[in-house]
C-alpha cells in the first residue's frame, strides 16, 4: 500500500524544491545587497524617480519645492535615463557645485519653469540651459537656472521675489517657460496661505508625515540585486517595444493636464480659471521686476498632445501672446518648432523621451537655437 502524502509538500516535490531554491537566492540577495551597501560598494540598478528624488529635493517653506545646494548625485533616474545632478549655491542645476556671486559684473540671464526648464531626463549640460549656458560663457553673459519640476506661475512669482528680497540675488532679465500644466496648478493645485506661503495638498501631506509611500515592489528593488536588475531591465524591455510597434507616442498623450487647450469640458473645468490665476500672478511678477528694471520675456511649447491635435493656433499661444503684446514683452512661441508639416510620431521620435512628455537631447538643442537669437539680440541693446 502506497503512503498517502497529506503535505502540500510531499504532494508537490517539484514546486517545493522551487520555493526553497527561490527563499534560498533572495535570502542571499537581500543579504549580499545589506553589505555591500553598508560598504558603499552596491547601489540598486533600478530606484523609484519619487525615492532617488528625495537625494536632491527637498520642501521649501516659502515657495513650495526646490533642489538642495551643493548636491552632486550620480543616480538620478527618471523613465529609461539615468543622469547625474549637480546644484550650485543657489540650489539651482548647473555643470558644478560653484558658488554664485549674488552680484556681477556680467549680464545675467535667470531662466524660471518647470521640468522641461529644469531638464528632467539629462545633466545640465545637454539641456537647453546648459547649451546656452556654454554657449554665452566667456562672452559676458553669466547664466542661471531656476527651474524645478512642478513649478508654475504662482512659484514663478514667489521664488523670484524671495530670490530678490531675501536673498539678493541680482540679475538683468528673467526667461519665464510657462507650461501646459502650469495652468492646472494655478487653478486648481498651489494656493498661498495667509502668510503668502505656497501650499498644496501634497506638501501638507508630506510635513504631517503622509508623504508617498514606498510599495513592496520598489522596496525589493531598493534591497536587492538579482530582482533590481530584472526591474530594470524589464522597464528598459516596454520602451524597446513600444518603438518596435510604433507605440512610442503611448504614455505622452490623453493626459487631463495637456488637453485643456483641445477639450471645451476641460477648459471650462480648470482651465479658464486657471489661465487668470497665472495671469495674475505673472502680472505681479511682471511688476515686481519693472520696479528694479529687470527685463522678462516668456515662453510657450506645445506637449505632444498639441502636436498629435496639430493645436497650432492653441489657446496656450493666443493668451500669452495676448499677454506679452500688452505687457510689452518678447513671448518666444515654440508651437510651430514642433506642429509642421510632419506627423505628429515622427516629430516625438525625433524631439521626445519615448513614451513620455519631456524632451530628449535633440529637443532641448532645438529649444536652445531658438533662445540663442533672443539672448544675442538682448546682450546687444
């Protein structure tokens, strides 16, 4: 007679031995990983952008969000890039950790934006700043970055004051990039409090302590070697595939934030309010610098969901054309750089990250030749 096998086990010899082999790998994974970190020799392939983040941004009290000083981070990441960043004095991205003078004797440029100003994706020196940065050096003209991801209007305003007044940073002419989702933010995302402090829903959040947290899947990935690599690779895997079938756009189009511009029940649900919201704050902003003679000028590009609606003629651009022409200000309009005669995929496979908003390296050269003229031609009045 046969012993009957009661364990899952016994009943399962083949799945047994997996699950023992497979305890026995992570368990000397999630150790090997423990000491080499602890020696500094191991850092996780593959780390969740929110959590490498933290390494270099922080909370700002009085205007929301900014990057530390100082910082020089080899593992930025943010979709299949990994980059290095460094910060100067001022916390602001640049090709080292200098010291700025907070007076010179040079012109001085400040650029203000979002994460296409700040360049997410590239060290500074192949964004757009950094390639006019290198290009104006040397020739009298001293330029700063003051771009951070997620900034807006409503920040465009208080940083540069607080820059101004509490810091003393002095500068010639100040370059605002105002974003597609800038409007969102100033409708519906910042407000300031009663002590003109910017706020959001998100960093009240995260100074009660209920900031994002970390899923199983990121904290395997940040204790592990094998799983790490595999993540990863896996990631790098989608975007490879996604450029094989032609689905590179995937990722950059449908979102709420963009489609305002094409949407009547978006525009009328955030985005008319938030076109005044930004109006007004960059009317004090506007103000503000004309009281200490400080030139500005503004910006304006499309997102891909622009480019895939051929949004040529967008409310975006009419507004802030609108805008500078009664401010009597320069407006650089970069919509027709990228809505032309071309499909929309062929213009992101040649200007964007694949499957994401953001520019690649060709996207911020085209950016930095049409700023080049405009600086030329200030530096030279």
């Amino acid at each position: 007679m046969t012993p009957q096998k009661n364990s899952w086990f016994e009943r399962n010899p083949k799945k047994t031995i997996f699950i023992i082999v497979l305890t026995a790998i992570i368990t000397v994974d999630l150790a090997a990983t423990r000491i080499l970190k602890v020696f500094g020799l191991y850092t996780p392939p593959y780390q969740n952008p929110r959590i490498t983040e933290r390494q270099y941004r922080k909370v700002h009290d009085v205007f929301h969000h900014t990057m530390s000083p100082y910082v020089d981070y080899e593992n930025a990441r943010w979709g299949p890039l990994k980059y290095s960043i460094k910060t100067n004095s001022l916390g602001f991205k640049d090709s080292s950790n200098r010291h700025i003078p907070l007076a010179t004797d040079q012109f001085r440029i400040m650029f203000i934006g979002d994460s296409f100003t700040e360049g997410k994706g590239y060290r500074y020196e192949r964004t757009f700043v950094g390639l006019l940065d290198e290009e104006f050096r040397g020739k009298g003209v001293d330029i700063l970055n003051a771009a951070v991801s997620s900034y807006s209007p409503i920040i465009y305003l208080r940083k540069v004051e607080y820059l101004m007044k509490s810091v003393g940073l002095e500068f010639d002419h100040l370059i605002v990039f105002i974003d597609i989702s800038d409007i969102e933010d100033d409708g519906r995302i910042y407000w300031f409090d009663e002590n003109r402090n910017v706020q959001s829903e998100a960093k009240i959040r995260q100074e009660e302590g209920r900031g994002d947290k970390m899923e199983f899947k990121d904290i395997l990935a940040e204790n592990t070697i094998i799983p790490s690599y595999l993540r990863l690779s896996l990631r790098r895997l989608k975007y490879y595939v996604r450029a094989l079938r032609g689905e590179d756009l995937k990722g950059a189009v449908g979102i709420e934030r963009s489609l305002w511009t094409v949407d009547e029940k978006l525009y009328r649900e955030f985005g008319e309010q938030g076109l005044q919201a930004a109006a007004e704050y960059m009317e004090e902003l506007y103000r503000l610098l004309r009281e200490r003679g400080i030139g500005l000028t503004i910006a304006v590009y499309p997102w891909p969901d622009q480019i895939l609606q051929r949004d040529l003629d967008s409310i975006q651009v009419d507004f802030w054309k609108a805008w500078a022409k009664q401010h009597r200000i320069t407006i650089l309009d970069f919509f027709p750089d990228f809505i032309d005669a071309r499909d929309a995929l062929t213009v992101f496979r040649e200007y964007f990250i694949p499957g994401d908003i953001h520019w690649n390296e060709r996207g911020h050269r085209l950016i930095a030749r049409g700023v080049s003229d405009h600086i030329a031609e200030l530096t030279t009045q």
